[in-house]
C-alpha cells in the first residue's frame, strides 16, 4: 500500500520549489500531501500558489515577535495542528532554531542552490560564479542546528559555460532544484532514506556508471 506523507511547506518568496512540489503531487508522482503553507511574508507570491490550488496558508510575520524562539514555537503549534509528518523548506529565508529542529528531528528538507558543502549560506550561486568553479548543482540535505550542514539525500550537478552569467547559471540550477526536491521527499514517502551518521543512505537505488564530467572537456587524455 502506498504511503502518503503529510508535508507542511515553509516559504519566504516565490515559492517555485513549491510549485514544482505541487505539480509532482497533481500528476501522481510523489506521495505526498500538502496539509499547510506556512509564510513569513505576507507578500510571498507564494501564498498565491496556494490559494490557486485550495492548500491552507498561514501568515507569521515573523516582525511581530520578539525573539526567534517565539516566532519558530508558533510555527511548529501550527505545524502540529495540521499533523505535518515532513517539513519542507522551499525558499524559506530564515534560520531555524535548535527549539524548531528539536521539533522535527531529520524531518525537515531544505534546498540549497549549491554542491554541499561548498558555498553554504546566501548568495551561493553568485559566489560559485564568482569564485569561478567549472560545476555548480544543487543539494536537498536534513535541517540540523547548522546553516546548511545536515546530512546531504541528493545531489545535481551542473556545468559552468564561459557565457555564463551569474543569472543564467542560477536558471539552470533552480531547474534542477525542481526536480531533485520531489523526488527527495518520494525517497521519504517510500521509506528509503536511512541516516547514520552523516550519510544519507537511499536504500536500493542503482548504482551509477562511473563516467567522468570534465568541463572544459578533455581533448587529449
């Protein structure tokens, strides 16, 4: 029988990971269930998403609060009110406290727009850009008590062009964040994700050919 999770998703802005969660879940391919939209920002396009697909949303400036524990136990009162098994951080730009972890222990994913752990924190493809690296990608790791330090589920990677620019290199990314997001929370609903440790182990996947990348490619050797 299948197995489908009940998510919570956290949004800060536009919320196309969430879009592309949605879509996955309306075409029958990840099982999952989106009980609550929680935000932050009362003007995250976001929240439009939601209303347009019937999905409960919920405001929590987090400027009325006095402290970030206050703001995060207010969440996660929501959060529990709507039976959220999986927590989902999709373009949620704030940094949860250990109170919210504590809350959801390895049940919180986020999305990073880098190759963990390198370039952790904001900015992170313009900094990749910048530093000049020939592979970018993006990760979906656990939350822990870090910013962007949990056990990573699954990776992309993506080539850095001489053409490229810091926005074009971030679009091809976010492509790839849309679908390595649902297919982490599928690992989940199908109960194949084993932590220890560090590592996340995704229990019978197929191994990958050992074929190379090199970017520039190789010419001679």
């Amino acid at each position: 029988m299948r197995k489908i999770v009940d998510i919570g998703i956290l949004v800060s802005g536009s919320g196309s990971n969430f879009q592309s969660i949605i879509d996955q879940i309306e075409q029958g391919n990840l099982d999952a269930s989106i009980k609550v939209v929680v935000s932050n920002n009362p003007d995250a396009y976001a929240l439009e998403r939601a209303k347009k697909h019937n999905i409960p949303a919920v405001v929590i400036d987090h400027n009325n609060f006095n402290d970030r524990n206050e703001f995060d136990q207010e969440m996660i009162d929501v959060l529990n009110s709507y039976s959220v098994e999986l927590v989902i951080m999709a373009g949620f730009m704030r940094i949860l406290t250990p109170l919210f972890i504590k809350a959801f222990p390895m049940r919180i994913m986020n999305i990073h727009p880098a190759i963990l752990p390198s370039f952790q924190g904001i900015h992170a493809q313009e900094r990749a850009f910048d530093y000049g690296v020939k592979f970018s990608g993006c990760s979906v790791h656990f939350a822990d008590e870090g910013v962007d330090t949990g056990p990573v589920i699954i990776q992309s990677v993506v080539p850095v062009y001489n053409d490229d620019t810091a926005e074009t290199l971030q679009q091809r990314i976010l492509r790839e964040e849309h679908r390595i997001f649902p297919q982490a929370i599928q690992f989940y609903a199908e109960g194949k994700l084993e932590i220890i440790g560090r590592k996340v182990i995704v229990k019978d996947h197929k191994r990958i050919d050992e074929t190379p990348l090199h970017n520039p490619p190789l010419t001679k050797f």
